[in-house]
C-alpha cells in the first residue's frame, strides 16, 4: 500500500508527479493562498509525509490531529516554522533544503544592500512620480559600500557566501556568529568581534541567522542604539529578530540612517505597518531565495527526500 503525502501547496506538477510511485497524494490547490489552519488539520488525520512551506506552522496542535505522520519536508532552510523537540518527542523526522539556496540568497543579500544603500528603489519611485526635474548635486545621494565596514550576525552557510562577496567591494569584514570560523579568518581576514562591537563599528550589518528563542529579539532599542547614526541594517533571516518598533522609532529619530528588509514578524505586513511609511525603509516579500533555478533545486531536494522516505530508505538533509 502507498503512503499517504499531504502537500500543503499547489506546486510545479512536473515536480510532483514522480513521487506518485511511492505516495497516494493529496494537495492544498491553491498556489498563492495558505491553507486554512482548520483544512491542515484535518488534511493531516491520515498522513505518513507532510511537505510545507515555511508559512505552514508545524507544531503540537497539528501533531495532535497527525497521529500517523513519519516526515515533515520544509520548503525553506530556516526551519522555525517546525516545533523541531515535539516532532522529535514522537520520532518525527523533518528535512529541509540547506546549500541550495546560499549562493542565491547572498546575492540578493548584496542587492538588498546596494539598493538601500544607493536608494535605488526610492529613485525607481521618484522617477515614475515625474519628480525628475534635473540633475542636481545632492539628488538621491545615498551610502557608499566600496571600501566601508560591514557587520555580519550569523556567520553560517549565506553569512559566509555575503562575507565573500563583500571582499569584492573592498568592504572591511567583521562578524559574530555561536562560534568563530578561524578557516575563514585565516583565509579571507574576516574578523571576529563582540556583538557589541559590531554593531559600533559597522556601516552595514548583516543579520544571518536563524530564528529561534536565542535570536527572537537579538537586535532591539538597546542594539539598535548602539548602531551608529548613518548604519544600515540588513535582515534577510526572519522578522521576529529585530524588534520592529524599536527599528521604527530608531529609524524616525534620524539614529539609524535606513534598513533593508525581506522578512517581517507578520508575513505578509499588513499595508498600515509604520515601516512602510517611512522612505529609507527597503520592504521586500521575503524574495531572498527566489530565482527560477533556486526554487526548482529546493523542490527537488524536498523531492529527494520524500522519495528516499519512500523507497523506505533514511531522507538526508535531516535536521537535528
Ligand atoms: N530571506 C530568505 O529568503 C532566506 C532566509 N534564510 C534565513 O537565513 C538563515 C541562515 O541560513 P544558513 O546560512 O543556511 O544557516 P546556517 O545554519 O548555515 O547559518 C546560521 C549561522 O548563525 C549562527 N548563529 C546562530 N545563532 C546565533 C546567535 N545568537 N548569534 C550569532 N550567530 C548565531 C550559527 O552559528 C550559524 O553559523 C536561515 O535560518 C533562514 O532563516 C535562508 C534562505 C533564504
Ligand atoms: O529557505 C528559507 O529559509 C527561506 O526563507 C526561503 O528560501
């Protein structure tokens, strides 16, 4: 008899279809739209495999209405999304999709930064509002990135690859991460620091890592103070680490010079969000990993694993 899969989106069905040999599937239709919270929980009563996205909360609540799952597949390396101890509790393995989307990420990571940096898309804007009226000295003048100091949290997989590419604009590379990376130190000159330290001396800081009870809140009013006036912040890991309101009011008091954000507390932020209103905010959908070919290789590892599942065979990319 074949397992039964619940896919908690409409994906590619080119990409879907060969796990038909192993698995009886079913499928939220809906490519745009999360699943109903209620619909999940009833989808999941008779499920052995369960591939989410990284909107899908897997927790003990659905573990409870899941008396029968085996595997959880995340769509997504940050897996804070998944309740990791209650699955493990009741010998629930889960994977995600890490390596695949690194290099991809830290180029979005750079563009993020140029673009905040240099105003980009506050320029894009102002053109199309017909504000163009000639050039003029300080027009749009914006932050250097050659040559400054960038901070990076969170010196992992894409902390890394962003740290690289920084090299390439002769930026001077700091980092703080759970434990120094002294290859890298050696091998490119990146520089470990406090936190603290950091986030004194860097033009540019980085956050990289993941989302968990260490890192909820890691950047607040009392970090953010520490920041010099003329800083800019980069998140491109998950919302709930910086503390919005506090990047609000620092923001607005003129202590903090702009911040680029792919990730919210709340996905989507709601149009009100106090964020939005200001200009030297860049606010992205949480597109850092999207490129054609990098979502088709974190489906596939998503697939692989389901298929080693499947062939009764131990999935890699376990997370544990
Ligand atoms: N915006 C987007 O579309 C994407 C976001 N991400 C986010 O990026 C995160 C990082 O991904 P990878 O680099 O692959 O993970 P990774 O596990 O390779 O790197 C994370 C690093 O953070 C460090 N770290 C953990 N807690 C820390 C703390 N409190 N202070 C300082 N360092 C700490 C770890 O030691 C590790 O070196 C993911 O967890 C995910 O949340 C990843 C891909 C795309
Ligand atoms: O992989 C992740 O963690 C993302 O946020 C999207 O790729």
């Amino acid at each position: 008899m074949k397992k039964k899969l619940f896919i908690t989106r409409k994906f590619p069905p080119h990409i879907v279809e060969p796990l038909k040999e192993f698995y009886d599937i079913k499928q939220w239709e809906e490519e745009e739209i999360v699943i109903p919270r209620e619909k999940l929980l009833a989808a999941v009563a008779d499920c052995e495999a369960l591939w989410v996205t990284l909107a899908d909360q897997v927790d003990e609540e659905l573990l409870v209405h899941a008396p029968h799952l085996k595997l959880v597949t995340n769509l997504a390396v940050g897996f804070n999304n998944i309740d990791i101890k209650a699955l493990r509790k009741r010998g629930i393995m889960a994977t995600n999709t890490p390596g695949v989307l690194t290099n991809t990420t830290a180029d979005f990571v750079m563009g993020l930064l140029l673009a905040t940096a240099r105003r980009i898309p506050e320029s894009d804007r102002y053109l199309r509002e017909g504000k163009w009226k000639s050039w003029y000295p300080m027009q749009l003048v914006g932050k250097d990135v050659s040559g400054s100091t960038i901070g990076i949290i969170g010196m992992g997989r894409i902390g890394q690859a962003v740290a690289r590419r920084a090299k390439g604009f002769d930026m001077k590379i700091l980092y703080n991460n759970r434990r120094r990376r002294h290859e890298a130190e050696e091998m490119y000159g990146f520089q470990y620091v406090s936190l603290e330290d950091l986030l004194k001396q860097s033009d540019f800081v980085v956050i990289m890592t993941p989302f968990n009870d260490d890192t909820v809140g890691l950047i607040g009013a009392e970090e953010l103070a520490l920041m010099k006036d003329d800083a800019v912040l980069i998140n491109a890991s998950r919302g709930g680490i910086i503390d919005e309101n506090a990047l609000y009011e620092t923001l607005k008091s003129g202590k903090l010079w702009a911040a680029g954000l792919d990730v919210f507390e709340q996905e989507p932020i709601t149009l009100d969000h106090p964020l939005l209103t200001l200009p030297n905010v860049v606010a992205l959908p949480h597109i850092g990993s999207a490129s054609l070919q990098t979502r088709t290789a974190m489906l596939m590892l998503n697939v692989k694993a389901l298929t080693a599942y499947g062939q009764g065979q131990t999935p890699s990319n376990r997370i544990d």
